[in-house]
C-alpha cells in the first residue's frame, strides 16, 4: 500500500467518524464527547440503581420528571456508544491494497521483499480490520501507540500506522523524514521505541589517519561544514611527520549504587567492608557471576551521612558495558544484604558513576578506555600543511586552551574542539551520542622540541566510552562505518581488542582535529575556512532573496 492511497483511506475513515458522530468537529472535540457519554451512561445507571434500591422511596410509575431525564439520559448515552464501536465496519467494507499492481511510488517495479513488506500481516492478540482501522484505534487511544509491534506482529507496518496516526493527530505531516530505508526490525527492544523514521545525517571520510603504524579511513557523521575538512588537514600533516602513536593505560566501565543506612556509624561499616582488601576475591567471584566478560576491577566509595556511593569498575569486553556492570552490581548489592540486612538501595546509579555528566570523578579516576595519543609535527609542515609556525602554535595552546579554560573553570575541558570530533565519530560507529559528554574530556599539550624546530603535540582523554557490539552498532549504516575501521563486532581471537583499538582511533582522530583547528586559529584562517565550507551559496542566495522580498 503507498503513502499516498493509505493517507486517503485514513482520512475517509476519520471523515467517517465524524460524520458518524453527527458533526464534522475535529477528533480532540468527538474524545471529548465520548468522554461524556460514558460519564452520562455511568452516573444514569448509578442513580437508577439507587432508586431501585431505596426503599424508602420505591420506583413507581408514571415516573417523576427527574427519574424520566434519568432514563433519557441513559438511553442517550447507550445509543451514541453502540453507535460509535459500529461506525468503522459499518464505513468501510474490505478494499483491496494497492500492492497488487506490483508498482510502488512513481509506477517502478518494486522488489518482492518491499512488496511483501508492505503487505497486510495478519493480525495478533485480537486486532483485527485493514491499516486504517488500527490507525483509527491509535488515534482515538483505544490502541496504545506503543503496543503496535507486539500487536500487529509486523515492525515496519508498526512503524507506518504509527507514522499516519500522529499526522491526523497533530494535523502535521512528517513526509521530510524518510520512512524506507530502515531495518525497523532491527531495532526493536535495541536503539528505538516508537519509531516513525529516521533522521539523515551526512557521512564524510577524513584520512588516512596513520596512527600505530596503520592507516584509518575515519567516518564522521556531521552536518557542520569544515569539520571533515579540517581533520582531513590534521590527517595529513600528522602522515606527512611520520604519524602518531597511541596507549590504551585503562580500560574500566564504572557503575556507582547508592545505599542508605540507618546511621553513618553502620555505613562507615559497609564501606570498611567492601573496600577490604581480605573482601574483594569474594566481592569480585560474585560480580563476574553475572558475564563471561565483566570483570570486577576495583571498588571506591565515597560517603555523605548514612548515604553510601559505591563505585564499582570492571572490563567490559568489547561492549561498551553499561548493562554489563549494571548486572554485576545487583549481584553484589544482593550478596552485601547477607551481612548488611538494614541496607537500603536507594538507586543502581547515585551519579558517582557518573554517566553523561561532566564530573571530576570521570576526569581523575577515568570511565571506559583511557588513551594518550601523540605525534611529532615537523617544522616544514607546519609551516606548509598548516600555515603558522611552532612558537605560534605553543604560545596559543597555552593561553586557549590551558589559561583560557582554566578562566572559564572548564572540567576536563583543555581542549580545542574535541568534542567535535567524538560526537562525529559516535554518531558515525552507533555509539551512544549522550556519552560524548565525558567523552570528550581532554587535556591538549604542545611543546617546542628539536630546538624549537618540530611541534609535540599530544591529547590525554580518561573518558572514551565505547563498544563494537550492543546499541547502535547492530544498524547497517553504523555497522558499515565500523567495518570501514576494521572493527565490527566483537574480537574473538582477543575479547575487548576492537573496544580498545576504536578508543585509540578517537583519540587520534582528535589529535588530528586539535592540530588543525588550532593552525587556523593562530594563522588567522577560520572565518575564511568556514566562509568556505560551511556556508552554501545556495543557502546565501536564497537568504538574500527572501530578505528582498
């Protein structure tokens, strides 16, 4: 069935109801008549009952005025109700779907499988009657919106009536974001709930990123003009000084509980316990319990009154490990109440994790992969690739990016731009975009060597919260960008390999952006950089012409 003909049949169906209902208002004012139908058919039937009842004042014919409106009112109320549960039968007898010309938008062929797709399923749990009148049911909230994949046993037909309904519900349409294209399957119980389609963000490749010795092809998703460009720039340079070097000096997920008990004597008392040395083989054999590739690394608590913060760390293999450490922490939290019965949990996370928040926690103790990358720029280089020269370069990382964010009382932000970078990629590889936030936590040095002829530069990065399997990284698009890099899936030759070498390729593909955005500061070139390629004379023409007029 195509968009076009399914619009048309839904719109018949609401003109319909409407029309049935004996009004041509719109459906917020008919949910609210039916609301008051049922509350007339309640309070009628109530009072009736009442008078039947008493007997005190026993019902007698012919009836009183009020025990007459009483029985209107009711009758009424029955009336518009069976009425309306027959009006969709009743207006719609059985039409046969568009799918069997076999032509799909624009009269071409379409493939068996998009036809079968588009196909009515049959239906599951009881719903029954054509797209429209599920769609029909979603609108007037008789079929909750997020029961339709397990209802109509068809994810992309899910999608689709899910996708018409808000267009008669917000009287908006949605027909910019695209629809076909996406394995809504996929994602069903993994990256999305309630999906009605799915947002286009542009690819580009910067590289080869010459980084341990190999070359990387590193995909960006963005839609800011000049970023891909400037790593690009960055890239090169780094090639052309005989590329960078990387370590991978940690690698834990880390997930903070917060129990309460009844005094902080006795919670003194379970931090001692659970920080013990003689304690953690225990605490360790229980937690790695719940995976084959969560281990238990450390614990650190922090204590405030009869509120403790317990922060456990572990490898993840080569998930990101979220759910990993969440599972090994309930473990445990249920081993400590043998001991601690008078424990109680407050939450699984007490931001002392802390995920998706800037924190000093992540910044010092790290969360995920923790990487340094560094390269030695030469002197030509930067003078021919980059445009300024070494004491520049030295002189303005200093004042920016360490004095300057220092002024702005920036936490783990001595950086350029490098959450740039790591959004791009995130996006790009089907991480989480939300953990860019301490993600990106970086510290850029640079420093004249050689005697003041080459450029050191290197980024520090504690928080690089990554993973090649789990999340998004199941979608085609983002599984392809990993494949690119060589990384897809899980390592099972080395369990966590391809987690650690994607963290590696973050950092230093930030190293490449921290190098080039800040040659164009120091030379003076951003503006016309970005003049360049981050305003379309396209947008600029029509800009104009719509001020003129």
């Amino acid at each position: 069935m195509d968009a076009r003909r399914a619009g048309g049949r839904v719109a018949a169906a609401r003109r319909a109801l409407a029309d049935a209902a004996g009004c041509s208002f719109p459906l917020p004012v008919l949910r609210i008549t039916n609301r008051l139908a049922m509350i007339s058919l309640v309070l009628s039937s109530c009072h009736l009952l009442r008078l039947c009842s008493d007997r005190d004042r026993p019902l007698r014919f012919p009836l009183g005025g009020r025990e007459v409106a009483t029985v209107l009112c009711q009758l009424a109320s029955v009336a518009y109700l069976l009425s309306l549960l027959g009006i969709t039968s009743a207006a719609h007898p059985k039409v046969p779907t568009s799918d069997d010309d076999g032509d799909g938008e624009g009269g071409s062929p379409r493939p068996a499988r998009a036809a079968a797709a588009d196909a009515v399923a049959p239906m599951h749990d009881g719903v029954e009657g054509e797209d429209e009148e599920i769609i029909a049911k979603v609108v007037f909230g008789a079929l909750p919106s997020h029961q339709l994949e397990s209802r109509l046993g068809d994810c992309r037909r899910a999608a689709r009536v899910r996708r018409e309904a808000l267009r008669l519900m917000t009287g908006r349409g949605v027909e910019g974001l695209p629809f076909d294209g996406m394995d809504y399957q996929a994602i069903l119980g993994q990256c999305c709930e309630m999906p009605v389609g799915y947002v286009q963000v542009p690819v580009g490749v910067a590289g080869p990123l010459l980084l341990d010795g190999r070359q990387y092809h590193v995909p960006m998703a963005t839609t800011e003009g000049c970023l891909v460009a400037s790593i690009n720039r960055g890239c090169k340079a780094i090639a052309e000084s005989g590329g960078a070097e990387s370590v991978l000096f940690r690698d834990a997920m880390s997930r903070a509980p917060v129990v309460k008990l009844p005094s902080a004597k006795r919670a003194a008392e379970l931090m001692s316990f659970v920080e013990a040395a003689a304690n953690f083989e225990t605490l360790a054999s229980v937690f790695n319990g719940s995976s084959r590739f969560g281990k238990l690394q450390g614990i650190k608590c922090a204590l405030a009154g009869r509120n403790l913060y317990i922060r456990f760390t572990c490898s993840t293999g080569d998930a990101m490990g979220m759910n990993m450490v969440s599972k090994g922490v309930e473990n445990v939290l249920r081993y400590l109440r043998n001991d601690f019965a008078d424990m109680d949990l407050i939450s699984l996370s007490g931001n002392y994790c802390s995920d998706k928040k800037p924190a000093a926690v992540n910044w010092i103790e790290g969360r995920g992969k923790s990487v340094v990358c560094e390269a030695t720029i030469e002197g030509a280089v930067v003078e021919n690739i980059l445009k300024t020269t070494v004491r520049k370069l030295v002189e303005l990382n200093i004042i920016k990016n360490l004095a300057g964010s220092a002024v702005a009382g920036a936490l783990g932000g001595f950086n350029a731009h490098a959450s740039n970078i790591v959004s791009a990629l995130f996006i790009a590889t089907g991480q989480d975009p939300a953990q860019n936030v301490e993600s990106s936590q970086c510290i850029t040095m640079l420093e004249e060597v050689n005697d003041g002829e080459d450029l050191h530069i290197s980024v520090a990065m504690t928080s690089i919260e990554v993973g090649t399997i789990g999340g998004g990284t199941c979608l085609a698009s983002q599984a392809a960008c990993l494949n690119l890099l060589g990384v897809r899936g899980p390592n099972l030759a080395s369990p966590g390999a391809n987690a650690k070498l994607l963290a590696t390729i973050v950092a230093g593909s930030v190293l490449a952006g921290e190098l080039s955005l800040l040659a164009a500061l120091a030379s003076g070139k951003l503006v016309e950089s970005h003049m360049k390629y981050n305003r379309s004379s396209k947008d600029v023409a029509s800009a104009a012409s719509s001020e003129d007029t």
